[in-house]
C-alpha cells in the first residue's frame, strides 16, 4: 500500500528573512583595548614585581627595544635617632648611584643622598643593568648621536620589617613625589604631612609599604639624551637619570653629576632594627650594541593614554582607599577611564592586563 504523500516533493527548508538595513555591532567582549605592550605598561606601574612586567615597554613607538628588568635588595637599619631610610634615584646606568640607605649610626630623621663620606649613609648600584656610564655618554662621531639611549619604563621600592617581635612598631612612610622633585633632606614631619604619602605600620599582618615611579611627562617617556649645549655634568645626569631633570644631588665632589632621589622610605622605630627593602626597575635601550637583544614594541597611543590618565590618580586613590591594593585601584582607574572614553576591548594585551591585576 502506498505510503501517504508518496511521490510529493518534499519543500525546502524556509530561510529567515533578515531584515535590510544596518547591521548591529557585536557585543563587546569585555576586557579593555590596549596592546600588549600598553598591558605590560600598566602591569609595571601597578604590580611592578609581577612576572607580567618582565619585557615591558612604553607603547610610544613601533621601534624595536633592548628591554631589561634589574633588581636591588638589601637591609637598612633604623639609626640612633630612631629613624632610618632608603631613597631611590632612578638610573639607566650600572655603575652610576642608584639607590642610599642609612645604618645604624645614621643619627637624623631625614633623607640623604650623597657619595660624599657620611656617618650612617650607605650608597647602592644596579649592577644587574647591562650598560655602564661611559657607554651611555659615548657618542657616534659621526652622527653626534647617543650610541646607545635608555628609558626607564617603571621603578619601584618596596620596604618591610624583619625585625624581631619585641621590637615591632613605628611607621613605614613610602612616598614618591609626584612631579619627581628631589626628597633629598626632607624630614619625617614634611613627608608625613604629603597627602601622597603611604603611611604603613608594620604588624605582621600587613602588606609591604611600597612605591612606584614612571614617567610623567612626554620627555621623560621618550629616550634620555642631552641638548649638547649643557655642562659635562648635566648632560650626564641627563643621559643616566632621566627623571633627574639634569638636576645634579648635590653641590661637592662626585655628587655634582649625579641624579636627584625621587622616591623613597622613612621610617621611625627602635635604634638598631633592621627592614629589607627590594627594588625593581623595568628600563629599554636603543643604538648598534643592543641590536643582538632587541624585540618588538607596538605603538598604541591609545592604551598609553589609558594607562598614563589611571596611573596618574593613583596617589589620590590610594588616600582615599589606603586599605585597597595599587594593583586593584589600577585595574579600577583602567576600567573608569576606558568607560569614560568610551573604549570596547578588542585586543588580547587588554584581558592581560586584567587576569594580572586582579
């Protein structure tokens, strides 16, 4: 017996009409548009310890970059007069004075950084950056240019007590002048008065005190270099430290040629105990001899405006929020100020940025 509708043709399976006119745009897929070399960026600003900091850039420029991440660490101790430092001046050279601390006969409650033989003041170096003074103020004859340049992407210095219990108490105050004016001398009652100051007391349940600094202005995010109508000594801080301004520590001996301290820690406690201090500084290099170690860099004038306009409220946002970690507040300035501007997300350095700072 024939089967029911045998022999009909079976009707072709109806497509949904679309309808004509503009196309939605896909839903964004969360995250922040930034490259990975932006993401890097904010990571060695906000969490500057972080694997993800490693090769980091300043996304200014497709140029290609020698990219290093150096490391200093070592132990201060507070001075007779119950206080005692560390203070940092930024330097693109291994041999140039990167960072003093006081010991245990350091008998006054400010900063000094000096090469000059003081009682209690101690000098450090970076010595893990590849390229001393003399290569950074060689110069091609030919073209009178730098044969090698450097920037410094991200500097920080965090500080914690390693003392005994008994002796437990007192203040860390981490402070990072935000227009990157010299601390050099100033006192534990002026850095204590500074809004932007991080006043930490070191319980065993606390986080590090630490600070960060970056570049703040276009000059200091490009490559150091001098005007080659300056003095021998300002050019060479102007090469070596280029979040000095050519502005020289002090007045006597070596110190004329040597940058200014821009960040720090004071900290007042028992005489005689002792706080580690760890310093990371994220720097590029660019001319002939870096050219067997250079990587790839990817200009995004977008995400460097994201991260410089977040990190830029840091400070303020860490007053107000002192309980709340840097890493959160960035993550929380990047996503206020991509909301702000209206950014979507797009690319993979966005999500990174994020998974790190989370």
């Amino acid at each position: 017996m024939p089967k029911k509708n045998q022999g009909k043709s079976k009707r072709p399976p109806q497509q949904k009409k679309q309808k004509k006119g503009r196309k939605k745009n896909p839903k964004p897929d969360g995250g922040l548009l930034m490259s990975e070399c932006a993401a890097r960026y904010a990571i060695a600003i906000a969490s500057p310890w972080d694997q993800g900091a490693v090769q980091a850039c300043v996304p200014n420029t497709s140029r290609p970059t020698y990219k290093v991440t150096a490391y200093a660490r070592g132990v201060l101790t507070v001075g007779t007069g119950g206080h005692g430092y560390v203070c940092v001046a930024p330097t693109l050279a291994k041999n140039s004075p990167a960072y003093y601390y006081s010991g245990s006969e350091w008998a006054n409650d400010t900063f000094l950084a000096t090469t000059v033989l003081t009682a209690g003041v101690n000098v450090g170096y970076l010595n893990n950056l590849p390229y001393n003074k003399a290569a950074l103020l060689d110069t091609n004859a030919a073209t009178d240019l730098p044969e090698i340049c450097g920037r410094i992407v991200s500097c920080a210095l965090s500080v914690r007590y390693i003392g005994t219990e008994l002796h437990r108490g007192g203040q860390i105050v981490c402070f990072s002048d935000p227009a990157h004016d010299s601390i050099n001398l100033l006192d534990y009652a002026t850095i204590t008065s500074r809004r932007e100051a991080n006043i930490e007391i070191p319980t065993a349940d606390r986080e590090k005190c630490w600070v960060v600094a970056y570049g703040i202005s276009e000059e200091e995010r490009e490559f150091a270099d001098s005007t080659h109508t300056d003095s021998v000594n300002t050019e060479t801080i102007q090469r070596c430290y280029p979040f000095s301004r050519g502005t020289a520590t002090g007045s006597t001996g070596l110190d004329v040629a040597i940058g200014i301290p821009i960040m720090g820690a004071l900290i007042s406690g028992v005489a005689g105990t002792h706080y580690e201090f760890n310093i990371v500084q994220h720097v590029e290099f660019i001319g002939a001899p870096c050219d067997p170690f250079l990587t790839p860099n990817m200009a995004d004038p977008a995400g460097t405006g994201l991260v410089v306009s977040a990190a830029n409220e840091l400070a303020m946002m860490k007053a107000a929020a002192p309980k709340v970690p840097i890493k959160k507040l960035m993550l929380r300035g990047l996503e206020y100020q991509a909301a702000r501007v209206g950014m979507a997300s797009l690319k993979k350095g966005g999500m990174m940025a994020m998974a790190a700072l989370i």
